[in-house]
C-alpha cells in the first residue's frame, strides 16, 4: 500500500489468525498484533475441553506473542476482563436464568472483538487504520446503495457470517477479512509454506468455555418437575439452566412410547415440559433485538428469504409476517426443529446477511 495503511489483527495463537497477518503484511500494510486477555482465573473452570474462556488462554496468548515475533510485528495484549464479565458472562448467565439459550460467541464478537478490543486498544495509544481477524466471511461495498455488505465466506464448512450478524456499518467499513475467500485446507497449505507449520498443527479452540459443563459459569438451579405435554409428571430435573430445547440426553425418563424431547422450560413452575420429537417442529418464530446491517425499509416483506435459527444448521426458506426495525415475525416454508429462544436467527439473501435478532418465542 503506497499509503502504508496500518492494520491491527486479532490474534489468537492459531492458524487463521497468524495467516491474516502474513497475508496483510506481504500486501504491503503495516501490521500488528492484539491479543484479548479475558480469563480472570474463576477456579470453577477447568476441563479436558479447550475453549476461549479458560485457563488455557495463557498458553494461546504466548502463541500469538511468538506468531508475532516470527511474523516480526509488534505484539499487545489488551486487557478486557473486566468487559467481558460484564458484557458476554453476565449476559449469559442471565438468559440462562430466564429459562433461555444464549449465544456467548455473536455476543463476543459484536461488543469484545470488534468493540471494547479495538476502542481500548486506541485508547491507550496504539495506532492504526484497519483492524482484521481470520474469520472467514467477506465483505464488500455496494456503491448503489452506499452500504458495506457481509457475505459468507467461500468455505461453506467454515463460514462464520452467523456469528458477525450484529456488526453495525461503522464497523464494517474498518475491518479486513482476509480468509474470506479461501478454504481452510489452503490457509494450513500458506501457514506450512511460510514457515508456520507450528501454527496448522495447533488444535482448534471450538468452545465458548474450558469446561465439560456451563455449570461452572451458572448458579446451582433449583430442581423441579419434568412434565409431559398433558401435565403429566415423569420424573425430577436438577435445574432448568441444564436444560435447553430439542435435548434428549440426560432427561432420566424411561417406560415411554417413544424418545421424548424438551419442547418448553417453563420458568414460573420450575419445569421442563417434554414430549415426542414431532411437537418439537414450529414453523413460526418471533425475533426482537434486531441488527439490520441492510437497512430494513429496503427488504421487500413479501420477499422469500433464507434464515439460520442456530449455527450449524442449514439455511431454511421463510417469509416476513411482521417486519420492523425492533422486531419480526417468520414463517417457515417447512417446520423447523427446537427453534429456541435465546439463540440468534440470521436472515441471508442468498450469500449476503440482512441482519439477525434473538429468538423470543
């Protein structure tokens, strides 16, 4: 870049991180790294699971320091502990307490990553133009509508555009995404052929938290009933916050017909109410807490769209039966299963996001 444009990268420790930051470098930009200090050593957690939130975060934080020194960029950690109890752990332990099921990761993303990381990384003096993360998702400038776009990224296995639907347009128009474009297989090839084969080799971190449970994060519910649709009781639960729509395993109910499912926490009564699989399908869902990154009077409401009611699922056709800046109303071409409140649901028009809310009923 003739200009020589600065560029902060979120770094992690692994390989998609370290990548973005040789991919910038070698185009010419001034690079440097982040590294987010979010681990405030609750004793409670600890397991044989890696995750962001843990006492690992030590070891990933010395991997980005040593990526940094090899890629011969400067290196900061940017302590947010604080904001991350206030804003994904305390969230989370709410929701959970309203009988919901949140997720921490679209929460983290919006407010830490890409929000508390970037304004405090400034605020203490470390300049820069850009800020880039390896998360695979694309964007784009629609010079039409004047409106940055977020887009899936090419890799349909590790397309991460649900988890940056709450991204506003004053954040999209300062971030890079540089593995947008390319498959996984091929940013572990560009990590070996640079000397970076340490970094393709470290193992993923896929969960939210170090922990076999959420139990560690939550506190101890209340037991109560399980309940069948009728009313009738099957047997005791330990505590709603275990217990989340569509889950068979540990319902500790037998002599049934068929295998029963949670269809319904139900905070008031203390209960869990479960039944066949075949009433856990709804084809309606109510969505508030919306983010529209396509301004939402532009979105034809007879329009048929694509929506994700949770990661890992795939895209479902749906129509608008309400539509407004705070809240909507989808119906589902066919039932979908556990839609559950809590979750996010993500609206795509075929590869660009519209924007996403919290699942309310």
């Amino acid at each position: 870049m003739k200009e020589k444009k600065v560029v902060a990268v979120g770094m992690s420790g692994g390989v998609d991180s370290t990548v973005t930051a040789l991919l910038l470098k070698k185009k010419g930009y001034q690079v440097l790294g982040l590294t987010m200090q979010i681990w405030d050593n609750n004793p409670l957690v600890s397991g044989n699971k890696s995750g962001c939130y843990g006492p690992g975060e030590a070891g990933d934080i010395e991997a980005a320091k040593k990526a940094c020194k090899i890629l011969e960029i400067p290196h900061y950690i940017i302590d947010l502990r604080e904001e991350y109890k206030n804003n994904v752990l305390k969230y989370f332990k709410e929701e959970y307490q309203k009988g919901k099921t949140p997720n921490p990761c679209v929460m983290c993303n919006s407010k830490i990553k890409f929000g508390f990381l970037i304004e405090k990384a400034l605020k203490s003096g470390i300049k820069f133009d850009y800020f880039a993360t390896g998360h695979y998702v694309r964007t784009s400038f629609d010079e039409k509508k004047g409106l940055f776009l977020l887009k899936k990224g090419l890799d349909k296995n590790k397309d991460q555009s649900y988890f940056l639907h709450r991204l506003k347009q004053s954040q999209l128009k300062k971030v890079i995404f540089p593995l947008g474009a390319k498959k996984k297989d091929d940013v572990k090839k560009i990590a070996k052929e640079n000397k970076l084969e340490q970094f393709a080799s470290k193992p993923e971190s896929q969960n939210f938290v170090e922990c076999d449970s959420y139990s560690a994060l939550l506190p101890k519910g209340q037991s109560g009933y399980i309940i069948d649709y009728k009313g009738k009781i099957l047997g005791e639960h330990k505590g709603i916050i275990n217990y989340t729509l569509g889950q068979r395993k540990n319902l500790n109910i037998g002599g049934l017909p068929e295998p029963y499912y949670v269809l319904k926490i139900d905070t008031k009564h203390n209960s869990i109410i479960a039944g066949p699989k075949k009433m856990a399908y709804s084809k309606i869902v109510k969505v508030k807490n919306l983010n529209w990154i396509i301004p939402f009077e532009t979105i034809d409401q007879n329009k048929k769209i694509k929506a994700k009611i949770r990661y890992g699922v795939s895209l479902a056709d749906a129509t608008f039966l309400e539509k407004s800046k705070t809240k909507i109303v989808l119906e589902f071409t066919k039932p979908q299963f556990a839609i559950t409140p809590g979750q996010s649901l993500v609206l795509y028009d075929k590869d660009t996001v519209l924007g996403g809310g919290i699942i309310d009923k």
